[in-house]
C-alpha cells in the first residue's frame, strides 16, 4: 500500500475584520439581523461603483509579508462570472493574473516527535465574499441573507507541499497562529472567518508528475481536514490499486458518515470568463506604502523563538512550542517579568497549566492563573518554602480559586517543612517505632530507607522537604548504629 505518495496543498480563505466591507461603506458585524448590513454596491444594483477599502489591503499585505511573499508592484482586480443565487451581482471580484501578493513561505515548527517543515505559499489575494443561503429544515424554500456579501476576504493558496494529513493539519495550525499574532482576523472557524478547501493527490513513490487530485470543501475545523484528507487517501488507494484512476472533482466531507461526497465535477478557469473589473483601475502600490505596513508587523513565531532561546536560555523545542501561539508567549514573558524563573516557568506553562487547558477545553487565560500567580509559584519553589509536590497541589487550589499562591499557602497550613531541628526529632521517631526497616537498613538492604522516608513524610503531613528527610534519616540512623 504504500506504494503511493500523497500530495497535499490547501486553499485557506481567511475574513478580514474591517469595520466596513471591501468595496462598500457597509458594516461587517457578526450576527446582525439578515439583510441589514447591505447597501446598492454589495447587492449589485445597476449603476454603482466600488471603491476598494484601504484597510482591507492594509489587511492583506500584512499578512502576505508575514508570510515572507512577494508584493505585487501593481495590483488588479478581475470579474470571477457564475451564477448562484448567493452572488447578487453574478460575479466575484477577484484577482487574477496579478495577485496582491505570490512566493512565500510558511515555517511550521518542530512537533513534540516530529520535525520543523517548510510550506510555500504559492498566492494570496484580495476579494470579497459572497452571501449566504440559510436552508430552513422543513422548509421547500431557501432564505439568502446578503450580510456576508462583500466582506474583504484573503484567500491564500499553498503549493503541495505537504505529504500527510498531520502535515496539513499542523501547517493549518501555525498558519492560524501566525494570523492570530496579526490581528487581522477573528480566525473562528465557527463563524466561517477562516476556512479551507484541501486539494490532495497520490503518485507512485518516487514519481516527479504530480497525480490526479480531488478537492475536498466544507471543512469546518482542523480536525475535519485531517480526517477527510485520511479518508480521501484510502478512497484514491483503493481507485488506483485496482487499476482504476481518479477522476478531477470537487467533493464534500460528511463529518457524520466520515466519507467524502462528490460535489460537482472540476470546474477550470476558462468556465469562469475572468475579465478586468472596469470600475477599478489598476493602481501601483509605493514601496513606502508596503514599508509603513511592514513597520507595524509584530515579532512573529520564528523571530520570538530565536529571542526566547536567547534571552531565557529556553531549548528551540520549548521556545518553539511558547511562541508559536501568541497569548502563550505573552504569558510566559509576564510571569518572568514579575520574577518567574524562565525555565521552570516554561516547565509549568507546557505541563500542569496547558494539561488543565486540554481538560477543561480552555485557554491558559481562563485558567484563573494570572501570570503574576504563577511566578509566585515558581519562586516558592525555588525558595523551597514548597516541594514540587506540594507546588503540584496548590495549583490545583489555586485553579479553584483564583487566589494567589502566598495567602494560600498560609491558609492551607502547606509551608514545606524545611528546618532540621524538627526533621532531626521526627526521624528520630520514625527509627525507634520501626526496628524492622532500620535492622533491614543496616543489615545493607539500602532501599529500607524508602520506607522509612515515608514515613517521616506521613508524619509531617508530606510537608517536609523529601531530600533534606533522606539526608536527616540517613544520619539519624548511621547515629545509632
Ligand atoms: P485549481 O486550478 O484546481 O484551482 P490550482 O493549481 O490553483 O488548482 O491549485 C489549487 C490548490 O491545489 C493549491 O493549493 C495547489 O497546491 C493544490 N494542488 C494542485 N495540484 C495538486 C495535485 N496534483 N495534488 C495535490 N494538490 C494539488
Ligand atoms: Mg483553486
Ligand atoms: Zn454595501
């Protein structure tokens, strides 16, 4: 079976959050009553003119230089012509032949067991959405609200470049990642702010031509694309394995039945007649004009990785993992500005906090940690007024209660007992009420020790500290001997 290569490259449509839409006045809010946001431009009545929003391509020349593209020297709109009830106008502005941006590249990190990876963009342009057809249940009639017509979107399309499902998947994430640090885009897949179409082929290993692909739409989360793209594989296995061949079309995932469904056969470029938009004139775009946008770039993952690895001394699989989502690395950088120590704090953060995230399906700022919380934690630790046990404990108390660390300690009566003098008379307890381990002990089975370190630690209430006990145990009973 794996006699074949799989082929992968995506198409990610991504909202931009202007406050008006791409060639209209109109406002783009979420969940405004149907048919309320729209105007003559965006219903595509006879006689008006658009006028492209200066924030949208602001917008996207942010993102197209995040993603390391060429700008475009001169930009041009196309008309995209089909016919769907969605699309007021019977057309799309789209661009073409010069898209606002091409050839960039998209580093996707290290994963805990597999490597960093390359994805090349091959475009990403500017155009506006359509509208949106709501299929009442029961109802032989179809409603269309035309609010989502005319939202600026970025449509970026990748080379296939990736080779399984888990690749696109994690390219996926560090794409939205990297869009999350732009701010840009709300990037909720729920609302269709960001979605994505996967195209995916197979070849005979080894093979240089590029296979037959299929394009599966109507992915609505990631783990959707990482699915239907698994499925996909078996289903053009099985096609090519029996001599059989794929056949160029686009298809639908069902999430329920977990198959893909053939859609439509391929539609190619000639079926839509794109011809220039005549109400918008190309225009060129200054080299100050891309420079003012690239000065508002924020440090993006691959950068913040490099400085964390620098400055806190982190591995480039910790720092790795910190930067590549951007409310991660903030948080971290606030708890070591308020005196976490930059390694244990990053232990903490990729440990117990994200372990508390994935189990209650949230984000570190729901936690009710503040970073200043957690830096406090890190340096009772460090300070050994807690074990690392007990640290594990009060966190989990203070993920309960939002409160900070020191008062909790003190309310919990949980100070790690840490003066010898206590130790000293505890372990000397512990020996005379256990003759069995200590005779053990010192007739050279060394791991009776344990047992008695237990025990000391049952007398303090597991608040002593377990390497300052052994060493008190150990002498308590050389002492005796
Ligand atoms: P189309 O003309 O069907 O839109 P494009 O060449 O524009 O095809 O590519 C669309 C997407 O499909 C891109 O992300 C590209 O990387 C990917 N792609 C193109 N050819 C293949 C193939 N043979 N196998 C897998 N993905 C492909
Ligand atoms: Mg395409
Ligand atoms: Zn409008």
């Amino acid at each position: 079976m794996s006699a074949f290569e799989t082929v992968i490259g995506l198409e990610v449509h991504l909202q931009l959050a202007t406050r008006t839409k791409i060639f209209c006045g109109c406002p783009t809010l979420f969940g405004s009553s149907p048919n309320s946001q729209t105007c003559p431009v965006c219903l595509g009545l006879p006689g008006v003119l658009p006028v492209l929003n200066r924030r949208t391509l602001e917008s996207g020349l942010k993102v197209a230089l995040a993603l390391n593209c060429r700008i475009q020297p001169a930009l041009k709109f196309h008309r995209k012509n089909y016919f769907y009830p969605d699309l007021p106008k019977g057309f799309q502005i789209s661009q073409y032949d010069l898209p606002l941006s091409f050839e960039g590249v998209l580093e996707v990190p290290a994963a805990a067991e597999a490597p960093a990876f390359a994805v090349r963009i091959h475009r990403a342009h500017l155009e506006e959405d359509a509208g949106k057809l709501v299929h009442k249940e029961g109802s032989r009639a179809s409603l269309v609200d035309y609010n989502r017509a005319g939202i600026p979107l970025l449509e970026i399309v990748t080379e296939p470049d990736m080779r399984t499902p888990e690749e696109a998947y994690r390219c996926l994430q560090t794409l939205k990642h990297t869009l999350q640090y732009l701010d840009v885009s709300d990037c909720d897949m729920e609302k269709g702010s960001l979605r994505c179409d996967a195209n995916i082929s197979l070849r005979p290993a080894g093979a240089k031509e590029l296979g037959v692909k299929t394009e599966i739409k109507n992915l609505n989360s990631f783990k959707h694309v990482r699915n239907a793209l698994a499925y996909e594989i078996r289903r053009q296995q099985e096609a090519l394995s029996s001599g059989g061949k794929v056949i160029q079309e686009t298809r639908l995932w069902d999430d329920v039945k977990g198959v893909t469904l053939l859609m439509r056969s391929k539609e190619f470029a000639h079926d839509y007649r794109y011809f220039p938009e005549p109400d918008l004139v190309p225009f060129v775009l200054q080299s100050e004009e891309i420079q003012a946008v690239r000065r508002t770039l924020p440090e993006l993952p691959p950068a913040r990785t490099r400085r964390f690895m620098e400055q806190y001394g982190l591995s480039s699989y910790d720092a790795g993992r910190l930067t590549s989502e951007k409310q991660l690395a903030d948080y971290f950088e606030s708890a070591v500005q308020a005196g976490g120590v930059p390694k244990a704090t990053a232990n903490w953060i990729q440990g117990d906090l994200l372990a508390a995230c994935r189990e209650r399906n949230v984000e570190i700022l729901d936690l009710k940690v503040p970073a200043a919380h957690l830096a406090q934690l890190v340096l009772l630790v460090e300070h050994q007024t807690v074990s690392s046990r007990m640290a594990k404990d009060l966190l989990k108390a203070m993920m309960k209660t939002g409160e900070a660390p020191e008062p909790l300690v003190k309310r919990l009566g949980m100070s790690q007992v840490t003066d010898s003098g206590t130790l000293q008379a505890a372990a000397q307890t512990v020996v005379q009420g256990n003759p069995k381990a200590v005779s053990d002990y010192r007739a050279g089975k060394r791991q009776a020790i344990k047992f008695l370190v237990g025990q000391l630690m049952a007398r303090t209430k597991g608040q002593a500290n377990p390497e300052l006990a052994h060493r008190i145990l150990e002498s308590v009973l050389k002492e005796g001997a």
